[in-house]
C-alpha cells in the first residue's frame, strides 16, 4: 500500500539539570532503534579512533564559518575555543533513514526550527521547581557552584521564556516523574513511532502461503 511518511524529529528543549539526557537515554531504551541522533560537525581535531563523519564531521574552522554564515547549521556553539555546530543536513540524513532525529536544542534553536519549518515534535521539559532544579544540579555533582548559578540564571529565563510564549511548543511537560514524562511522549510520538516501524522494520513477508 502507500509509502508511509517520514517521522518527525523530536526536539527537546529544557533547562541544564531538568533531566533532557536522562528522559532520552530511557526512551532508547524503551524503543530501541525507533531514535537516532543527528552527526554534529566540528572544528576541533579528530582523537584516535575518530571517523569522519561518524563521531563528527571535521572541518577546518575556515569551512566552519563559510558553513555557517550560509545557513547551514540549526545551531553553534563554541566549546574550550572549538566550533561545534548540527547541520540542516545532518538532521535530513537522520530522516531519511526512518527513524525519529532527537534534537537536545536550547529555546534559540526552538525558533531556528520552527523558523525553518522542520517537521518536528517540540516539548519544553519544565522542572517541578527552581529548587527541585538546583538540588538535581547539585546532585548531578558535575558543575561548580560558579556553572551552577551561571545555569540557574539561564533556566529562569528560559522558563519565563516557554511560560510567555507557549505556542513555541507543542507540549510543556514538567519533568516530576521520570516515568510519566516518557509516557506522555510516547503518547505525542505514537504516529511518528508505527511510521518507524513501517519504514524501517516491514520488509515485504507474505503471511498467505505456507513457508516451505
Ligand atoms: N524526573 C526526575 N526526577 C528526579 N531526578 C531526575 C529526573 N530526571 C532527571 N533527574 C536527575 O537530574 C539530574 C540532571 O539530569 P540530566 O543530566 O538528564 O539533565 P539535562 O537536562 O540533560 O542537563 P544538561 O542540559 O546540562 O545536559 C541527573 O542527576 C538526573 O539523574
């Protein structure tokens, strides 16, 4: 019958801290082979065992910013004086495989692909509260206390940001329970996840005839 649709990326966007890994790595888990992630390209050099185009795509910072400034990148950052970037076409290669591109953005790449057009799923992950943030913060044990408040500042603004404009999102999930939180966007992907299984798992198998 018909060919399905391509399913639509999903973007996940939410304070440092609110638990945006965490909700990933359990919804791989759940769905295995259902999510991929997009290669990001970069400037700084390949380690040993690294492969073009695998890890990253490695440029040169000269490319990088021709890149760049042609639009071909959803968002950049600069990490330790190196380039990081996820390109339009990355996320397309991701796409054109089946499976569901997961998207880790803050709220500035949120307008890119709403700007953009990018089918996508966009969920602002919200943390139960500014103290439930900072004890996750803390707990997490992987910030100074200088990145600490650096990123309890950034989160409230970005959660002012997603409670005056909400419409930027598709959802707003207070991230409370892991549990529930996976749940509910497995309920927002149930399209996108039967369009992953068409896509990728039915190979033509005729069910009407003895097998030998
Ligand atoms: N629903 C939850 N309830 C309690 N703790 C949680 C929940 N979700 C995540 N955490 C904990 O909060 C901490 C931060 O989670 P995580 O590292 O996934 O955040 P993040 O949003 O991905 O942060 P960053 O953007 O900085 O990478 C972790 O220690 C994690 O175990």
């Amino acid at each position: 019958m018909g060919t399905a649709a391509s399913p639509r990326c999903f973007v996940l966007a939410g304070p440092s801290g609110v638990g945006k890994g965490t909700v990933i790595a359990r919804l791989c888990q759940e769905l295995p082979g259902v999510f991929d992630f997009s290669v990001s390209h970069t400037t700084r050099a390949p380690r040993p065992g690294e492969c073009d185009g695998r890890e990253y795509h490695f440029l040169t910072t000269e490319q990088f910013q021709k890149d760049r400034v042609a639009g071909r990148f959803l968002e950049t950052a600069t990490v330790h004086g190196q380039w990081y970037g996820t390109s339009w076409e990355a996320i397309e290669r991701v796409r054109r495989t089946g499976r569901i591109c997961i998207l880790d953005i803050d709220v500035q790449g949120v307008r890119s692909v709403r700007a953009a057009g990018l089918p996508a799923l966009v969920v602002f992950l919200m943390p139960p509260s500014m103290t439930e943030l900072e004890r996750r913060l803390r707990g997490r044990g992987t910030e100074d206390e200088a990145r600490i408040q650096c990123r309890l500042k950034t989160a409230a603004r970005e959660v002012s940001v997603a409670r005056g404009e909400p419409t930027l999102f598709d959802a707003i999930i207070e991230n409370h329970c892991l549990e529930e939180t996976c749940l509910r966007i497995r309920t927002l992907l149930d399209t996108d996840i039967a369009q992953v299984r068409d896509l990728t798992n039915t190979r033509p198998h005729r069910t009407d005839r003895p097998s030998e």
